[in-house]
C-alpha cells in the first residue's frame, strides 16, 4: 500500500498508535549490541514461547518489541514494562517465566529485577527516576528503546515522517533550510560545521546533480552511538537524508556503514525497503512529486574513510586515499558533484527539527552548540552506556550524576574525548561544559561523541601510544606527515613505554608533532599527534615518570613493572593454569613462587586472583 | 586451493557491472570463500572493467579483505580504546600465546585465525572477543582456553 | 588574470593554474618529488609547501601543497617562510630515516642543511619513497598496470598480486620517471625485462638499434592508429628521414610562391 498524501500519513500515524496503545501492557527488549551479547535475543525467544504457553487472556505476541539500545548498557539485558515504565535489569533467560506470570499475567512487580539506587540502597521501579536516565534529554535517541527497532508501523506511530511530510507540503526548499539554520544545529560528526550553511552552499551551487551522503563510518574507538541509532531507528536516519535532498535538491542518496556494524546495513536495507514499498522513498514521494533513492555502501574497514573526501572515493569503489580539500566536497564531493555529507546523529535530529521547529531546538544547549549531544560512556564507569545530554552539560554532570562515578570507587584520572583526534583532560577540566568549542580550546575536542574515562590504573602514555598505534595502521600512506611522522612519533612513545626513552624523545616528538600538525594532507594526519599532544599538555609528569624514573605509576607498562606474589596468596593454584609461560609454580596451600624470568608480565595471575595477592610493583 | 567459482557470475550480478561496485562485489566474494582467491580478483576485473592492479590495491588497502584462507574458527579482540584500557592487550597476548600464533595469522592446519579489530561499538562490555559471529562480552584471560575450545 | 603576489613580488597568472606551476614559471626553487606535469598533482610528498596569506586574514597565515592549490586574486605566497623551511627539513629528516641510501634524499638533505636524521632509522628502507608517480603516470599511459598494495607505512608499489604484469607493456614510462631512480629494468640485445616479465624489443630496420617493446608498439600502433612499421625504425633513424621529406616541403613551396 502506498501512502499518497501528507493527510493519509496523518491517519496511519493515528491507527497504528492506537493499535500500539490497545495493548495494556507491552515488553520491550533491549536489542542493542549489549544486550543482544548478554543473551536478548534468547530472552526474547523465551517471551514467545512462554506467552504461548500460559495462554495470558489480555496479552498479545504483537505486544512484544525489540527495541533498539535502551542506553544503559551495564545494566543489561534490559526488559521494559510500557507504558508504566518499568525496568527490569540483569534479566536471564529464566528470570521470563516469573515476569510472564507476576508482571503480564497479575500486574505484579519482581523487586529483585529493578534497579538498585547506589546512594540510599533502594529499589527504583520505573526507568525515568534512575539517575542514569532522569538527568538526560533525548532528541537523536528519542526513539530508542521505545519502538521495535525495524519497523515501520513504530516508527510512524511515534510521529515519524511527519517532519518529512510538513517539509514537502508546507515549505519550500529555501524554507526547509531557513529552519535548519535557525535551529543553529552544528554537525555531529566532530567537525561542528554549521549544518544548515552547509545545505544552503550545495542548493547554490550550479549542477545537475547532487549527492547526499550520511557518514555512518562511526571509526572512533570507543564509540557507538551511531551504530545504536542506525541499528535501532533507521528510520529517522532515512527521513533525515531525505529533507535535506528536498532542501538541496537532491535525487540520489547513500548511506556509507563501517564494515564492523554488519546489524545496521540489515536493519538499514530493511527500513529503505519498507520505506519504498509505501512511497515514503523513490519516486512521487507521499505524492509531492518528490523524488529520491537511498542505496546502502558498506565500508571495508579503514579508518580514514571517515574523512570526507576518502569515503566519497570508498562510495565510488576505490582506495580510500584523501584529497586535498582547496576545494570543499559540498562544491566537489562523490563523483566531483555537489554533495552534503552529514553524520548518522546529525541527520537523526533533522525531523525534530522540522517538527518541532528550528527555534525550539535552538533553545536547547548553549548559543553555540545548540542541541543535544548522544555520547557513549564507557571505560572505567560505573554505568556505562549510551546517553543524551544538552550541549553546555559539565563532564562532571556526565560522569559522576548519570555515569555514577568511576568503577569501584577508584579516583578520576582522564576522560577521554574525540576519538584518536582527541585528547585527554584531567581532573581540573571536569567542570567544563560540553560543547563544540570549549572541548577544543582545552586541547580535546568533542568528536563523535566517544567518552572514555580512565582510572589511576590507566597510563596516559600507554594511552597515547595507543592511539597512535591505530593512527599508524589506519594512516593511508600516501603523505609524508603521517605516513613517516606518525610511524617515527609512534616508536618514540614505544621507547618512553619500553623505559628507553631519553629526555630528548618529549622535544623531538613535540617538534615532528608540530610539523605533521601543519603539513598533513587529511584530517587523519593534522589531527594525528594529538593524543601526544594533550597527554604531554596535562600528564608530563607521567611521562617524566617513564623516562627518568623508568617506573610506570599505573603499573600499566609491562617493561616498567614486577608482579610480586605476596603473603596473601593462599595456595589456590588457580593462578598455574593461567600462566602461558609456566612462570608459576606451587602446591596447594602453599604460597606460590613467581619465576620473574620467565614471567612476561601479561597479568593472567593477577586477574585471575581471587585474593588480591598479586601486585604489581 | 580449488573451489567452485561458478557462483560468481551471480555475485556479480547483484550489483551494476561497473568499477563502482568492486568494493560490494569483494565483500560478498569475501563472504563466500572467506578470503579473496586470486581467480576472483581475476574475474572481477574482467566483469567489472577495473583495471586487475586497482582490484590488487583496493582488496590490500581495507582491512576486511584477505587474500590468504582464513580458519574454521575466527576469533576477532576488539582494540577499541573501552577494551583497551579494560585489558584487550593482555587478552590478545593470551590468545597468541594459547594458539601459537600471531594476530592476523591463521594456524597451520587452518583451524583458527586471530584478528585484532577496530572497536566493534559493544564498549559497554569491554573487552570484548568475537568468536565466529557471537560476541562475549567482559572476558578476562581466565576465559581464553574455553573461547578457544568452545567458542 | 588572476594577480598576487609570491614572495612579495607581483605576479600573473591564468585561472586555473596552480600555485607552484606560477612559483617555477618565476624561477623560484620549491622542491618536490611527486609531481609531473603530465598528470593530475596528489599532494604526497608536502615538500612544495607554501605559507599564504591575505591581507584580510590579519597576520593569520595557513600551509597549502602550491602543487594543489589554485592561484587567487590578492593571495601573498611565501616561499620559503622560516617555518615552511622547519617544515621541508622534516620531512627530509623523515625521508632520510627511510631511505638511507637514497642519492636523491641525500643530495635533497644537503640542500637543505640536514645532516643526518633525528630519528631512528627504519631498517628496511629501500629508495622507493612512495610518491606514487610511477601508477600515476601508468594510468595516465593507460595502462593501469601497477599499483599502490597495502596501506600505511607498509605500503609499497608493485604489479598485481605480486606477479608479472599482464597490463604492462614495457614502456618503462614508470622507471624513467621515478625520482628516486627505484625502478630496475636490464635490457638484452632483443628484450627488455621490468616487474619481473621480459618484452621482446623491435630492432631499427635501418641501423638495428633498439626501439621500443613489441607490445608498446602494438598499444600506440591500436590507440594511435600508427603503422607498426614506424616503430620499426629508431628516432635517428626517424630523423633522417624527415630532414629528406623537410627538403622537399621547402622546394615544393618556394615553387608554389614562385
């Protein structure tokens, strides 16, 4: 069935809401990468088969959703009693039986399954009063964890294509960016380029064709919150890409995925599919006359294809090898045609903001970032998960009100911000407000919206020669900078690790780092000693520590450190098995021995300990 | 190594016979043979009118491609910054110690192959090791001998 | 006309050109190693860069590959700033660690006063510094037959699959090209051997002289439409007999005149 006009689209969106809403109570399943890797999906078998089972008189199988991340992964597998809300946490397969009889079949609620509050001890039934979730708001993520992930008939019953539908009936194209623009939204991929400005360069520029391409390769380690919107609502992704082929004049789209996210070329090609078969993609859309194609490109793993000009040539079927960007891919993208190429999360916010309006969107955050921002928090936190925040909220709000501090209750050390083109701020920067250009002038920078916070067990050096270790096996080789300056400024930070270095390697390395800094060709390579750069800017000590004392203070370095087995131990064995060298050795009850030349240091012993009797010195 | 190349007139079929499609088209050959046999990148230049030596280029320069067999079994570490700094080093160096064999190798007797991987998006349960297509989440080196045994 | 100046002295140029293309044509010395005239500037190597600025821009400058960059109306071009000579010597340096023993880098180094390099040297560095001309210019000759394989600081040039080219014809435009001179290829009597496959070369009708490979001769003759007989005789050779043809034009028009 097509749908032919904005006011039959307004009719669906009421039925398909009632058919939602005459469900008494519905089950959402959290089928976001957690979850789904804790077990959801045999929960979710588990649901159907128990449902048919007990035969419950006033719950239907429809009413079952998997919803895409719910966000608060730690927690996971997550079951969600909707519409009252209630949040089951930890669930197991055989936690189903007990919530189909107690929950579904006498509206009865299973204490052991929800949350416990941290601070006083006590349970909290409905999700929105878990601090996790009461401190954010939800624009790009709005959808997540509240409809079945892959489904049309969700999607518009909670509003979806209505922005697509006020843009193509009741606004010209100038108007549809006139809105964007006054919604002041800046892209989410890191860069912060104004969005609307952006479409407003590609509609003036003269050509016959133009492209619009949503960068879906979300590269930066430590982040997902691309992956969780394009995997658990599609849609919006989709109705994004195509207001702004209205505002541009577009007719051809592609969405560009890492090949790591395989679900969401699934769960995108599904949703482009159901989206055609009703006329909301391809030709006369909702019967305007409108025309547009989304077609899928799958990344093959390369880093660098994140950056513009490298994934426009990814999408052409070649090496992703940068250009030099004198003339900018909205003037000269994919195929030398004008092009916009915006973010997953961008692109997610474009509905609301035809929807609800420019102006309320920019009332939200700061006067220069306005808007919301979806983060993925992680590392050493207690709650880690996927979350939303108004531009301008503190790291500090971040991680300590909705993160709930550092894990296990060790100190702060680092959050880490922006991928390997980020940096690392300390303790004395928790009280700066997140936005575009507060995080940059502190020598981070926002990024995509990967945070990683990092405890004292965390060495900055080995974090930054982390990152510049996947900067060299990422960089594309084709300019000097990066391809020699980054391999040299790699092994200098190898040497500091291995206890080798020499008060020379910081000025030498400061140095080449100014220099590839200023002589790179990409973004990859300008942005590349950065994680040198903030490290030293903030943790020089730590460096000092390394090269002059030769000692790792996180006991992190494995030539830097011992691991001593103390009068702790208490003759387990358990540590023996574990050890790949055969460095252990002991008889039970005994205290075991520690052969330190044999020993290289990979920490099996320690993490297998049950005990603590293993440090590490 | 021999195979039966028949199905790629198909594959190439799924997608407009032109150099746009070689990266599409090297991913599902990829898919199908779980690696790029010479042959293939033979035909799909041909079929694809791409020069064979950019064919070379492409399936060198991503990662997904390989052009040497993989495993029966391909465990994947994820290096995201989450599990690095929650141990996916010390995990890869059980791994290779356990099986003898570096990252990006595969064993002799074409059982296994280990890769270390970009960050997969599942920080959440850091670190996390992909065993065929399933994914374990929080492992410490303790697990590594049962991964290795039962995946 | 596109007016600006480069090194504070003014100067024209046409839409279009590129910067370095106006600072060579100005007898200015900007080195490079990646670039040709015969094919499209990729920005690689970052030795021809420049400082530019503008007179709005209030002091703010920026470094730009000339190579790549088009000139433009009221652009101040620096050459050889203090920081894009810092610039050029670092990447000499990191050229030196990789390729040691290369004559090019070495007199490259001298020029501009780098010694020996500052970091530690890498320990299979051959002399290919990887500007990627010669797949460049392949292409250009239409032959696509080498490539770049692998990425990063691994990556390397070599023929597809690492095996004799089957697109190669012996041209050598790949070798004679090479700034580095990395490029092997031995010639015999009546073939000429490059990426490990040997071409029969054709011998001057005349005086017996080597020309070109048989398959290059075949490719120009297909593209070009030119007999194959007229790779069949040596540029010498060639010349020889357009001096005899050149004679005749003259008479035949002074008769005409006449």
């Amino acid at each position: 069935m097509r749908i032919e006009s904005v006011e039959q689209l307004r009719k669906l969106e009421k039925k398909y809401r009632g058919e939602t809403e005459s469900h008494p109570v519905r089950v959402h399943i959290c089928y976001g990468p957690g979850c789904l890797a804790n077990g959801a999906q045999e929960i979710g078998d588990r649901f159907r088969k128990v449902i048919k089972e007990k035969k419950l008189k006033n719950f239907k199988v429809e009413a079952i959703k998997e919803t895409g991340c719910h966000g608060f992964c730690e927690r996971g597998p997550l079951v969600v009693l909707e519409p009252e809300g209630t949040f089951y946490t930890k669930v197991k397969v055989k936690d189903v039986e007990a919530i189909v009889e107690k929950s579904l079949g006498k509206s009865e609620i299973i204490e052991s399954l929800l949350y416990t509050n941290p601070a006083d001890d006590k349970k909290i039934q409905r999700y929105k009063d878990i601090p996790f979730y009461a401190h954010q708001k939800r624009i790009a993520l709005r959808n997540l964890g509240q409809i079945d992930q892959t489904s049309l008939h969700d999607y518009i019953a909670a509003g979806g294509y209505q922005g697509l539908a006020k843009a193509l009936t009741a606004m010209n194209p100038n108007k549809v960016i006139k809105e964007v623009e006054l919604s002041g939204i800046r892209g989410r991929g890191g860069g912060g380029f104004a969005t609307g400005r952006k479409w407003a360069t590609c509609a003036k520029i003269e050509s016959d064709v133009r492209y619009v391409v949503c960068n879906g390769d979300e590269g930066d380690p430590g982040a997902f919150m691309d992956r969780a919107i394009m995997e658990g609502d599609p849609h919006t992704v989709l109705e994004g890409m195509i207001i702004c082929a209205y505002a541009v004049g577009s007719t051809q789209g592609y969405v560009y995925v890492r090949d790591e996210y395989p679900l969401a070329v699934v769960h995108l090609q599904k949703a482009i599919e159901d989206a055609e078969a009703v006329g909301l993609i391809g030709e006369n859309i909702l019967g305007t006359g409108f025309s547009f194609h989304i077609a899928i490109s799958r990344g093959a793993g390369a880093f660098v294809c994140g950056e513009s000009s490298a994934l426009m040539r990814s999408v052409a079927g070649e090496v992703g090898e940068p250009r030099a960007k004198y003339i900018r891919s909205v003037v000269k993208g994919l195929k030398d045609k004008p092009t916009v190429l915006n973010n997953v999360e961008t692109f997610a916010c474009i509905p609301v903001i035809l929807s609800e309006g420019g102006k309320a969107f920019s009332k939200i955050g700061t006067p220069k970032s306005t808007g919301t921002k979806a983060f993925s928090l992680v590392g050493k936190i207690e709650n880690t998960g996927l979350i939303e925040v108004p531009m301008g909220t503190t790291l500090r709000e971040i991680i300590y009100n909705i993160g709930g501090g550092i894990k296990d209750g060790k100190p702060f050390k680092a959050v880490q911000t922006g991928g390997p083109s980020g940096g690392c701020l300390p303790e004395s920067k928790l009280d700066l407000p997140v936005d575009f250009d507060t995080l940059t002038e502190a020598g981070s920078m926002m990024g995509s919206g990967g945070m990683i916070v990092m405890d004292d067990a965390t060495c900055v050096v080995d974090v930054a020669r982390y990152f510049l270790s996947f900067l060299v096996e990422e960089s594309c080789g084709k300019c000097v900078p990066c391809r020699e300056g980054l391999y040299q400024l790699h092994q200098s930070a190898v040497r500091i690790c291995e206890g080798k270095g020499t008060d020379d390697d910081l000025e030498i390395m400061q140095h080449l780092s100014d220099m590839i800094v200023i002589g790179s060709l990409c973004g990859l390579g300008t942005s590349g000693p950065n994680p040198f750069l903030s490290t030293i800017r903030y943790f020089r000590d730590e460096y000092e520590a390394h090269i002059k004392e030769k000692k790792c203070p996180a006991g992190v370095c494995t030539a830097l450190i011992t691991y001593i087995i103390t009068d702790r131990c208490t003759g387990c064995l358990a540590c023996i098995p574990a050890c790949a060298t055969d460095a252990i050795t002991g008889k039970k009850g005994q205290v075991h021995q520690l052969a330190q030349d044999k020993c290289d240091r990979c920490g099996a012993c320690y993490a297998v300990c049950k005990y603590d009797a293993i440090e590490i010195h | 190594m021999n195979h039966d190349f028949s199905k790629l007139p198909e594959i190439f079929d799924r997608y407009s016979r032109n150099p746009e499609s070689l990266i599409a088209v090297l991913q599902d050959i990829q898919q199908e043979y779980h690696y790029l046999p010479c042959e293939a990148l033979q035909e799909t230049a041909k079929n694809l009118s791409v020069p064979l030596s950019k064919v070379f280029s492409v399936s060198t320069f991503y990662n997904a491609f390989s052009l040497t067999p993989r495993g029966k079994k391909i465990i994947r570490i994820c290096k995201g910054t989450a599990c690095h700094i929650r141990g996916a080093y010390q995990l890869q160096h059980q791994f290779e110690t356990m099986l003898g064999i570096k990252a990006g190798e595969t064993s002799k007797d074409l059982k296994y192959t280990l890769e270390v991987v970009n960050c997969v998006g599942a920080c959440a349960m850091a670190p996390v090791v992909i065993v065929d297509e399933k994914y374990h989440g929080s492992v410490d080196v303790s697990n590594v001998k049962r991964l290795i045994k039962r995946g | 006309m596109i007016k600006f100046t480069i090194n504070g002295k003014l100067v024209q140029a046409d839409q279009g050109d590129m910067l370095l293309t106006v600072i060579r044509r100005e007898g200015i010395d900007v080195p490079s190693q990646c670039h040709h005239q015969a094919v499209e500037p990729s920005g690689a190597c970052r030795l021809c860069m420049v400082e530019i600025t503008r007179q709005e821009w209030d002091g703010w400058s920026k470094f730009v590959t000339s190579c790549l960059y088009p000139v433009e109306d009221g652009l101040m071009v620096t050459t050889h700033s203090a920081k894009v000579i810092q610039l050029r010597k670092t990447i000499i340096d990191l050229y030196l660690a990789r390729h040691p023993n290369s004559t090019e880098i070495m007199r490259l180094a001298s020029e501009y006063g780098v010694t020996r390099t500052t970091y530690e040297t890498v320990a299979d560095g051959d002399d290919c510094i990887m500007c990627g001309l010669c797949t460049r210019i392949c292409a250009h000759m239409g032959f696509s037959a080498i490539s770049t394989v692998g990425r990063g600081h691994d990556k390397e040039i070599a023929p597809p699959l690492k095996e004799a080219p089957t697109d190669c014809t012996g041209c050598l435009s790949c070798a004679n090209n090479c700034p580095t001179n990395f490029i092997e290829f031995t010639r015999d009597s009546n073939s000429l051997t490059i990426w490990g496959r040997t071409f029969e070369t054709l011998a001057c009708s005349q005086c017996g002289k080597t020309t070109i490979t048989r398959d290059f001769a075949e490719h120009l003759s297909k593209t070009r439409d030119i007999p194959i007989a007229y790779f069949e005789v040596c540029d010498d050779c060639h010349r020889k007999e357009t001096a005899k043809t050149m004679g005749r034009v003259v008479n035949w028009t002074r008769e005409v005149q006449a």
